[in-house]
C-alpha cells in the first residue's frame, strides 16, 4: 500500500535528487561536464506526468503546478497571484507564516491562530478556480493540516441565498487530507454537502471520512492526491485508493485550492507541536 510516487525532477552531478532522494533505477541518466579547475555541477530536468488514476480519467494536463523552486509568488491583499494569503473572510496574515527554502514551503501557523494560502484573491474579484480533476500535493503535516477545495462563489452566495431547493447555491467543500494529533495514523478525508450550513440545509458528510493507514500520517511526508469527477470523488494517500464517495448535488461547482496549518487537529484535540506547521514540496492539479 505505501508506495509513494517518486517524480525525479532534479539530479546533480554529486547524484542528489532534490525533494526525492531515490533515483528511478530504470531510469538511465547521463550528464556531460566539462573539466574545469572550479566546480561545476551540471542539471537535468525530467518531466512531470500524471499519476495513473488521473491519466485513467483523462486528466492529463498539468494546469496548475508549484514545485517551490524559488520565491512564492503570493499576494498580501493584491490581485494577481498564484497564490493568496489568508481567505477572504480572515484578516491577511504576516508574510513571516510563509516561507520557501531548498524547494519546500512551510506554512506557520501560532498557538491560536490558523494560517493559509489559497488561489482565491483576498478581494474575492477571482483568482484560481477548478471543477473537476486531480488533486495532490506532497506534504509534511502536524496538528491540524488541510488541503482542501472550498467552493468559490461563498463570498457572494450566503444567508437567504443559499437555497434548500438549489444545491448549486449550497456551499460545497472537499477536505483532500486533515489531520488530528490525537489520531496520528488517521487521514481525515471529507466530502461536505453545504460546510456553511446556510439556507436551513444539513451539511451532511460521506461516511465513513476517517481512514486508518499503516504507518504515521503526522511527521511524515506523504503526497496526498483526489481524483474528482462528476459522477466519484475518490481520496489517495501515496497513489493508494484510501476512499471514495458518491457527488452530493452540491458538489459540481468551481472551487479554490488552500493550503492550511492550524493549531490542535479537526476532531478536536490538543496541540502536540509549537509552532503547527504544514510543509509542502509542491501542487500539482491534472484538467483535461
């Protein structure tokens, strides 16, 4: 069951695999140097493909990808942005919550606030929305982590407008991965019908949404990936089928991507690290 993935993006002369030190042993790669008196490290970038359960479902173009190399392209209130600090109800946090260094970005959160990164400008005027495809990141979690899909027509869609007769005005979420430290081993996998609760409509689940793996979720790097289509919304844990669930009527509608780090865990229990932190070495989201 746990047999990540191993994407071999980076390989220097000195034979180290940045993000994943395991080298395909298929893979047969030769790099030309010249000899020099100075040192010269030579670089070969390989290409990135989809997972098998995305090329399957006929997601196989890579339309929206951060791989961390270099500075996060974020904005603090602007428009324009891969990337967007805070959601749109919350207050834009410090740029010190976020960080990249050596290919991995780490999200701080503090002992009593969460902190995020979406695609949804803090403005609400756009950003980044998706219906449909696949979903994976590889990440680091403690406390509560999340990688999520919350739906994006919430800022304009509340209070009387949710209607109970009309599932597209519910506000739809997917929680791909949340974690619990008082569950370490547990992979909180979430599809809701209307998370807001709005317009007199339950939010009901899929249940079961908490999916026992062999071996730690918390403090271990895992890449999570959602395989989301109209018809079956199906979780992974490093390429393993971990769960799947039948659409709510809710579900077909565009939605933003976050990236969360949050003190205690979503079922409720204490924090076990200070600061929480969530990293990630990148995000990729497969569309046809």
């Amino acid at each position: 069951m746990w047999s990540p993935k191993l994407p071999l993006e980076r390989l220097s002369l000195h034979g180290r695999l940045s993000k994943e030190n395991v080298v395909n042993k298929n893979t047969t790669v030769l790099i030309a140097a010249f000899l020099t008196s100075a040192a010269c490290v030579a670089t070969v970038s390989f290409a990135i493909t989809p997972p098998a359960q995305a090329s399957s479902a006929g997601f196989r173009n890579l339309g929206f990808d951060d791989e961390f190399q270099g500075s996060l392209d974020i904005g603090y209130g602007t428009t324009g942005h891969k990337w967007n600090a805070g959601l749109w109800w919350e207050a834009i946090p410090s740029p010190s919550n976020f960080s990249v260094r050596d290919g991995v970005l780490t999200i701080t959160a503090s002992a009593s606030k969460s902190a995020e990164i979406c695609t949804q400008y803090h403005d609400v005027s756009g950003g980044r929305y998706f219906q449909g495809g696949y979903f994976e990141a590889r990440m680091f979690c403690t406390d509560w982590s999340a990688f999520w899909l919350f739906c994006a027509s919430r800022p304009h869609v509340y209070g009387s407008l949710v209607r109970a007769s009309n599932p597209l005005t519910w506000t739809n979420e997917i929680d791909i991965i949340e974690t619990d430290p008082g569950s370490p081993n547990v992979a909180f996998c979430t599809l809701h019908a209307n998370s807001s609760g709005d317009g007199g409509v339950f939010d009901e689940l899929n249940n079961p949404h908490r999916f026992s793996i062999d071996r730690p979720v918390l403090g271990a790097w895992h890449t999570y990936g959602l395989l989301w289509t109209q018809d079956q919304i199906t979780w992974y844990v490093d390429d393993v089928e971990v769960a799947r669930a039948r659409p709510f009527p809710s579900s077909w509608q565009p939605m933003q991507l976050v990236l969360t780090a949050a003190p205690g865990g979503v079922n409720g229990s204490a924090s076990t690290v200070q600061p929480p932190i969530t990293q990630v070495q990148w995000v990729r989201v497969w569309e046809k």
